[in-house]
C-alpha cells in the first residue's frame, strides 16, 4: 500500500473517532440535560410538598381540621407553587391531639403530564393551652379593690353567646389567693363590689403560680407582640372575610354575627404595656406588670407574671392571672370589672390551639 493510501486510511480512521467521541459526548449531554430536568422536577415536587405542610399549619383553622373525629382525614385542597408545580393535600387525625398530614408535590410538564411526584407525610400535634376556670382571679400577692370597680366569681354568659355556650355553671370564689395574700375593699363605695361562692378562698395547693408558668409556657405561640401603650385593638374584615393579618384584631367577641367572631388571639405584652381601647379575645400574657384602662374589654385568660391592674372602665370576662410573687398584686380601680366566664375562659383555650409540626425523622410516604 502507498503512502498516500496509508494516509488516506489514517484519516478516515480519525474521523470515525472524532464522530463517535462526538457523538458519545452529544449522548452524555442528552443524558446529564435529562437528569439535570429530572433532579429539578423532583425538587420542585419536594418543594411543592413542603409548600403544602406549610399551607395547612397557616390555615389549620380556616380549614376546620379540629371538627374531624379520630379516624377521619378530609381533603386540605391544593397549594399552587406555579402553573406547573403542586401538591395535592390532605389530614387524617389519629388521635384527640395527633394529626397526620399527607401531601403529594407534583411536577407537570407542558402537556399536563406529571413528571415528578414527591409523596411526604408529617405528624402535627395540636396544643392546647390549659387555664383554671375555676375563680374569676388567681392572685399571688395582694388584692386592691377601690371606687365602683366590682369582681364577681358568678358564671356570666356574654351577650349573644348562648348558642356558643353550654349554659352557665355555678358560681365559684372571686378570689383564689396564694398562702399570704390580703384582700383589700375599703376602698370600694358600692355594695358587693367582690362577690363569688365563696367572695374568698385561699389557693391550699399554691396552683396559681403552676398555671401561669404553663400559660406562660406558650410565648412561643404568640400572634401579637405589644409593648407601651395600645389602642384601637378592635376587629376587621373586608368582603365578609376576616382579616386574621391585622396586628389589631383581635376577634370580635361582643357581635357573634362578625366574621372574627371565632378568631382568637395569642398576645404577648412587654413589662409596663398598658391598655386603651378596644375589645378583644384569646390569651393576653404579661411578661411583667400589665394594665388595662379606658374602656377596653378582653374575653378569655389575661395572665400576667407581674401585677394587674386594671382602671377606668376596662373589664375581664373569663379569669385573670396575677402574679408569680407575693409582692405582685391585682388592683380593680374606678369602674373596672372583673367577672369570671367559664364559657369565654373554655372558647379562648379552645381558639387559641396551635398545630405544631412534630420533630421527629421524617418519611416518604410510599406511592
């Protein structure tokens, strides 16, 4: 064979391995392109899951969860990352307190076509926060009574509540008094200004400083934070829709026909924040001295681990706290009212339950 032929044969020869290492390399782009899309389904499936566990807890009670009866799941509808990415979900409740949360992310091509599915299931216990409806206050320190201002340890109904509420139980103590607390009244110029069965009981088993060291145990669940002085807390809704976003609305316990009617709060306050105008209701815990003044009315559990004053025409309906020390008192001013309500102590613990995801190893549920 010539040269030339011998070259001719080379150069083919390079040729052939040039294509097929181009084509190889075309083959493996063609594969990693691929596995590069199927990675990125996947994720944005797993994403869409995790939007959807996420959605639940947000709207835990828009979505009525608490009504199932154990065994029963209901669907939680669909969350919708994009036109292309979502999750299917759903809740089944195992037990009083035990959800399990099922959500399927789903990965959709062009055509509708499911390309990626990431099925996850989590547990969510629901807590519950627990208050004595037992008394109208539990006091640590001493107790101050002066002016108009009443304390009643009778059951009262709010107005409107009776289909809300069982019916009105039998009176309790107005005061439930740590070892060394005092009562005051000599400042008081109305008649009965303290009533209950009995208007005074002393707290044998010291549970007072128990409770609100468990109440106070729930900061972590607070929607609100306030400090210095508030006013204007009332309810807002927009369409015949509560606005649960606003910083200020805290329910509307006094008009059950509102939408906010059956929201309830968790509210915070710093030390020395006091209180202005407003209605609302839920849990108020003070982190310090706390004060409520004006006209402003709360519903449910007001638990302060300093004193509690309250003046003006402010009013309590359900059960204060007061107090962690006997130095912290609970003063009633003016024409302040405190008047025990084991219907609005019971729907505020009851409102104010908060889905929390389990931390524990997580698991793919399987297909």
């Amino acid at each position: 064979m010539s040269r030339r032929g011998t070259a001719l044969l080379l150069a083919l020869a390079t040729l052939v391995a040039i294509g097929l290492l181009g084509a190889i390399a075309l083959s493996v782009a063609r594969v990693q392109r691929t596995v590069t899309r199927q990675s990125l389904g996947a994720a944005r499936a797993s994403w869409a899951a995790q939007a959807g566990v996420a959605r639940i807890l947000a709207d835990w009670r828009a979505l009525g969860l608490e009504s199932l009866s154990v065994g029963a799941s209901a669907s939680a509808g669909v969350t919708t990352l994009d036109p292309l990415t979502r999750s299917a979900d759903s809740v089944v409740r195992l037990g009083k307190s035990v959800f399990e949360v099922r959500v399927s992310g789903e990965r959709l091509d062009a055509g509708a076509m499911v390309t990626a599915r990431e099925p996850q299931s989590v547990l969510v216990l629901l807590l519950q926060p627990a208050a004595p409806d037992r008394a109208a206050a539990w006091a640590s320190g001493p107790v101050r009574l002066s002016g108009m201002a009443s304390l009643s340890g009778g059951d009262a109904v709010p107005a409107g509540w009776d289909s809300s509420c069982p019916g009105a139980a039998a009176p309790g103590p107005g005061v439930l008094a740590q070892g060394g607390s005092t009562v005051d009244m000599s400042g008081c110029t109305a008649a009965g200004c303290l009533s209950g069965t009995p208007p005074i009981a002393r707290d044998t088993l010291a549970a007072g400083p128990g409770h609100l060291a468990a109440l106070h145990s729930f900061w972590g669940a607070i929607d609100t934070l306030i400090g210095g002085t508030v006013s204007g807390v009332a309810p807002l809704a927009g369409g015949g829709i509560c606005t649960d976003s606003a910083g200020l609305n805290w329910g509307a316990p006094e008009d059950p026909a509102h939408p906010c009617f059956d929201l309830f709060r968790v509210v915070g306050a710093r030390s020395g924040t006091a209180l202005l105008s407003g209605t609302g209701q839920g849990l108020l815990l003070g982190e310090g001295d706390l004060v409520l003044d004006g006209d402003f009315r709360f519903y449910g559990v007001v638990a302060a681990s300093g004193s509690v004053i309250l003046r003006g025409r402010s009013e309590v309906v359900g059960t204060v706290l007061a107090g962690l020390s006997g130095s912290d008192s609970l003063v009633l001013a003016a024409q302040a009212r405190l008047a025990r309500s084991v219907c609005a102590v019971r729907r505020a613990l009851a409102g104010t339950a908060r889905p929390v995801r389990l931390r524990v190893r997580g698991w793919f549920a399987v297909p």
